[in-house]
C-alpha cells in the first residue's frame, strides 16, 4: 500500500517574510493617511485663526479710519501687539498704480512658518484706506 | 520523509524580524491610534469655529448698526434684521434671524467675553481660540 505524503506542518519562512512584508507596506500606508489628516486639520485651524484674527485687525482699522479719516501703519503695529498669536502678522500700505487719487492700501498679512511635515503659508487681508 | 516545523535558524530569522518590525511600529502605532481618536473630535471643534465666523459675520455684513441690548445679546438693524446671542458664557453663539435662527456651540474650541460697545457699527470681545487671545472686533457693514 501507497503512503500518503504527509503536509508540512505551519508556515514556511518565505510565507511568514511575506505576510510581515505585506502588513508593514499596509501600515505604512495607513500611517501616510493618518499623517495627511492631520496636516489638513492643522491647516484647518491656522485658517480658522488667520479669518478670525485678520477681519478682527480689518474692522479694528476700519472702525478707526472711518472715525477721523486717518491710518498710521504704527497703529497697526500696536493693534497687532494687542493680539496673542502663535504667528507673525504684518501690516503694510501700499499704493497700487491704478489708485490715482491718493488712496492706500493696508496688507494686513498672517505668516504660518514652515515645520518639519508643513510648508509655511501667508495669510492675506486687504483694506483699502480712504 | 519530509521535514515538519521550522528549523532553530528559520524560528531565530522571524523572531528577529518580528523584533525589528515591532521596534519600529510601536511608536508610529501608538501616535496612529491616538490620531485617530483625538482628530474627529478637534475637525468637528474647528468646523463649528467656521461655522459660527461665517453666522457672525453674514450678520454684520447684511447690517448696518449695532447695538447692545442685554449683556449677551446684540441687535443688528438698518439691513436684514438680526439679534446675535451669547450662550454658555461665551462658550457658544446663537444667531436669530427674522425667519429662524442657528446656534453653534464650541466644545472648549473657541469663548469670548461679553460684547463692548466702540461705535455705532462696531462691537468687540476678548476670544480666546486654543491659546491664541485676541481683541475680536466685529463691525457691520461690507
């Protein structure tokens, strides 16, 4: 009588590499995704922070020029001072060339710096000065 | 007869490569996991601060003056009629309009002060948004 060849017991060693080889490759994968959410939710909040605190500096600015008709670029700074931000916002007036009749305008500009996983980003808000 | 089970060499070969893989994963599993629990709840946190920037400021913009009529209520008038309320000391915002109104409540992600008046167009209020504090100044008009 014929002797059945008997199965090898468990796993070979290829087939435990390849299965520890596949689920690293879907970790990582996974890990990508988790990594994205989370720049994307950061990018949330610092645009979140940069509306609130640009158009709180905008109607500042306005509230005041419309009061006595009058901009200085050091109040600005001072505004700004007033604010406890984790980022830089910078103000400027520039003249465009097509403003021929003496108006202004105020930049008001938010800067996200750049971090190990996110490139930096610059937030801006204009307000034309009468 | 054939060979069953793995030889000492082959067992020692995964253990070790078990022990790199884990080394290396933990520490990324760990954070995955966390992410993954924690970020759910901070997107629905800053989609309400969005929500509650874009109610607010719809409601100035269509308006041309403001008023303070209680310590936390506001009345928009001189365009579409709004009434701006704060709930919850400050930790949530309530706007009414003359069809209905919405409410937004921040779940620790945003809370402002009462409304102080500047001019007849302007109001502000201390806002503290995660551990930013800024003087927020809302005024009507475009």
């Amino acid at each position: 009588m014929k002797k059945k060849a008997s199965r090898a017991f468990g796993l070979s060693l290829i087939e435990v590499l390849v299965t520890v080889c596949l689920l690293s490759i879907l970790f990582t994968g996974a890990y990508g995704l988790a990594g994205t959410k989370k720049k994307a939710m950061r990018r949330i909040k610092e645009n979140n922070m940069a509306m609130y605190a640009l158009e709180s500096l905008r109607n500042r600015i306005l509230a005041d020029v419309m009061r006595d008709f009058t901009f200085d670029v050091k109040k600005a700074e001072l505004y700004i001072k007033d604010m406890y931000l984790p980022f830089t916002v910078t103000a400027e007036t520039v003249v465009p060339s097509e403003f021929r009749d003496g108006r202004k305008i105020l930049r008001l500009k938010m800067k996200v710096p750049t971090t190990n996983d996110a490139i930096g980003r610059i937030y801006v808000r204009e307000v034309v000065l009468p | 007869m054939k060979k069953i089970g793995f030889t000492l060499i082959e067992l020692m070969i995964v253990v070790a490569v078990l022990g790199i893989t884990c080394t290396y994963f933990i520490a990324p599993i760990n954070q995955l996991h966390h992410w993954l629990k924690t970020d759910d709840a901070e997107m629905v946190r800053q989609q309400k601060l969005t929500e509650a920037f874009m109610l607010v400021r719809t409601a100035f913009y269509d308006s041309s003056f403001v008023e303070i009529t209680g310590p936390d209520e506001l009345k928009l008038s001189g365009g579409k009629w709004r009434r701006i309320l704060r709930l919850k000391s400050g930790e949530g915002i309530r706007v009414e309009t003359a069809g209905g109104g919405r409410q937004v409540v921040f779940d620790g992600a945003m809370r402002f002060s009462a409304f102080q008046f500047l001019d007849a167009k302007t109001v502000w209020c201390q806002t503290q948004i995660d551990s930013a504090r800024l003087p927020m100044v809302w005024r009507c008009g475009k």
